[in-house]
C-alpha cells in the first residue's frame, strides 16, 4: 500500500533529536511493508525532505501559508502514484488530513492522540477552548473514516461529543526498549522515584511537587528523577515546595533514550502528575522495564488500575502521596502491580500496533 502519514512534527532528520518515539516505532515498521510518506506540519521552519527509517519525510515547514504547501506538496506526490489512506496524528493534522482526503476522494484515518476532546481553559489546554480549535476538532471527526485512539479514556472522551473511536494503544518498541526482569527493591537506601514529562501546566507537576512533599513529611526515604523539558521558565524550580524539597529533586531537563533507559532501570516507582494525558508512552516504557505507576486516573493508569497501576483522583496531591508511601510499604504488591504491568504493556507493543493499523487500513 502507499501511505500518507500526517503528523505536526516529531520526525527529525537525526532520528533522535525532537522525535515522538512511539510515532517513529509505528514507521519503522510500517514502511518495512509499505510505500510510506510522511507528510510534517512544521518539523522546522523551512520545508525540506529526508528519508527516516525507510519512510520519504516531506516537511512543509512552520512558515506562513503551510495549508497552502501541504496541498501542493501532496497533489505532486499524489500524481506520482495515488495514496491508499490518509493516516493523521493529532488534532491539526487531523483537520488537515480531512480536506486532503476530501480533495483527493482518499480514506482517512485519524488518531487524536493529545487534548482534542478537552478543554482546561484555566491552563489553555485543548482544542475545545477556542472555537477556532473545536472548528479544527470538528473537521479531523468529519473527515475521517476511521477514528482511533490509545486509552479507553480517550475513548470515553471522543464519545461524549458523539465521535465512535476505536482502540489502538501506541506500542513500545522491545527491539529498541527491551523487557526487562522485575527488580525486588532495596530497602537499605532510599526509594528512587520517577516522573518523565516536559514540564508544563497540563503535567501539573506543581502537584507532584506537592505529593513529594508531603511524602517526605510523612517520614518516606526517596529520590525523584524529574525528566523532560522546562517550559515554564524555571517557576517550578523556584516554587516554595522545590526548594523545601532541595536535593531530594533532581531536574535532569531533556534526556535522549540511553541515559532515559538507566534512569528508568535505576526506578522503583513511575509518578503520573498530569490532569490529561492520550496515554502516555512512559507508562508502557516503565511497565516494559519492570516498573509500576501511581498516578492521577487519566490515560493508561486509569485503564490500569487497580490490578496494574495504582490511580488517584486528578489534582489531589495528598492522595499521590499517601499510595506512594503505600506501595513503597507493600514489596509483594508493588512486585505484583509490575508483573501485571508488564504483561500488558508487551500484548500491546508496537508490532500490535502497526498489525492494527494495517487491519484498519486494509479494511478501508
């Protein structure tokens, strides 16, 4: 089949640097099977083209009149040989997708795979905050022939205003981030903790702050590993519990794969802060590597939980905390939690994925 992937970006030329790890898993072995072309929504900010792990990227650039680029740079390449399906991530790539595949009389599946269905206007997250954005949300549901989404909690999302989504978790790669045997704790040193997300308000690592916190209060012995890029300028390191806190935090900022793997090893606990997430991968990549999460009831932890994550209601920071100490005092619990974990995270890894993908397209 010939493929058309639309996608916002996460597919740089290096393969490493400002990539979605679960997006290059899904080509890679897409394109192993099929002609596949990614079309980028602004990867830089000049267009350009490179080849990625088998796939053509067609990048239109983040410049003015990219609509405008995007349909020329698929009409060419559309004449060259017709495209079997149109295949969107995320809400403006979905919209996009839309009128090309209304353009082109071409199938469409779309994947929202972020904050379509949600709107945090406290925060300025998700599309329905703006009727610009729930017109985008609008038109990606239209145009697609097919919705597909990671979570059942997505799917409960997209249904409450009225778009039928299937489930499609976003695999990991085990070729690439290989399972790993369960690691019974050291009770001797402190507990390592870990919490992977760019630091923005939706992550609401302001709570887990708070949960750290008062985990310390209440007398637990930890570290926690914060990983992922500052976009709130340094206020989360300056906040009254960060520097409460003091070294107990170590803020790594963005970290490529390897040194992300041995933090990942090195963990006891996986903490999810965040009011919204599509899935997220970390939750898979920890369960992979033989570790359990405690975390807010969004995405894969509330799928989860209570046989393989532990879920806690979203914002409540006293919660977070008091599983953590739980499980931290329950080894036979927390063992138990990584073994289910695990087990669920490799039936969903990404060859699953790209034979599900390949179903749904072959059914179009």
């Amino acid at each position: 089949m010939r493929l058309a992937l639309v996608l916002p970006g996460g597919v740089d030329r290096s393969g490493t640097d400002r990539v979605i790890p679960a997006r290059l898993w899904l080509l890679e072995r897409l394109a192993r099977r099929h002609d596949v072309h990614v079309f980028a929504l602004g990867q830089d900010d000049a267009p350009g083209e490179w080849d990625l792990l088998g796939a053509r990227v067609h990048d239109v650039g983040s410049a003015p009149r990219k609509l405008r680029r995007l349909l020329a740079c698929f009409g060419a390449q559309h004449a060259v040989a017709r495209f079997d399906v149109v295949h969107a991530f995320f809400g403006w790539a979905g919209a996009y997708a839309a009128l090309l595949g209304w353009r082109h009389r071409l199938p469409v599946v779309y994947s929202p795979s972020g904050g379509e269905h949600v709107a945090m206007r406290d925060i300025g997250y998700g599309m329905r905050c703006t009727l610009v954005g729930r017109a985008g949300a609008a038109v990606a549901a239209a145009g697609a022939s097919r919705v597909t989404v990671a979570t059942p909690h997505m799917q409960r999302l997209a249904a409450a205003r009225g778009v039928r989504a299937e489930r499609v978790p976003l695999g990991v790669a085990v070729d690439r981030w290989p399972a790993a045997p369960l690691r019974p704790r050291d009770r001797a040193r402190p507990a390592r903790l870990l919490h992977v997300g760019d630091l923005r308000p939706v992550k609401d690592q302001a709570m887990l702050l708070a949960a750290a916190r008062r985990l310390r209060e209440a007398g637990a012995r930890f570290t926690l590993d914060i990983v992922g890029r500052d976009t709130t300028g340094g206020a989360l390191r300056r906040s009254a519990d960060a520097a409460w806190l003091g070294d107990i935090v170590r803020w790594h900022g963005p970290l490529g794969r390897d040194a992300l793997r041995t933090l990942v090893d090195e963990a006891d606990l996986l903490l999810v802060s965040s009011r919204h997430e599509a899935g997220p991968l970390v939750v898979l990549e920890a369960a992979v590597a033989g570790v359990p999460t405690v975390g807010t009831a969004v995405g894969h932890v509330a799928e989860w939980a209570p046989d393989a994550a532990v879920a806690v209601p979203v914002g409540d920071a006293d919660a977070l905390a008091r599983e953590t100490a739980a499980l931290l005092d329950d080894e036979p619990r927390r063992l138990a939690l990584a073994v289910a974990a695990q087990r669920l995270a490799l039936g969903m890894d990404a060859d699953a994925t790209a034979a599900a993908f390949e179903r749904i397209y072959a059914a179009l």
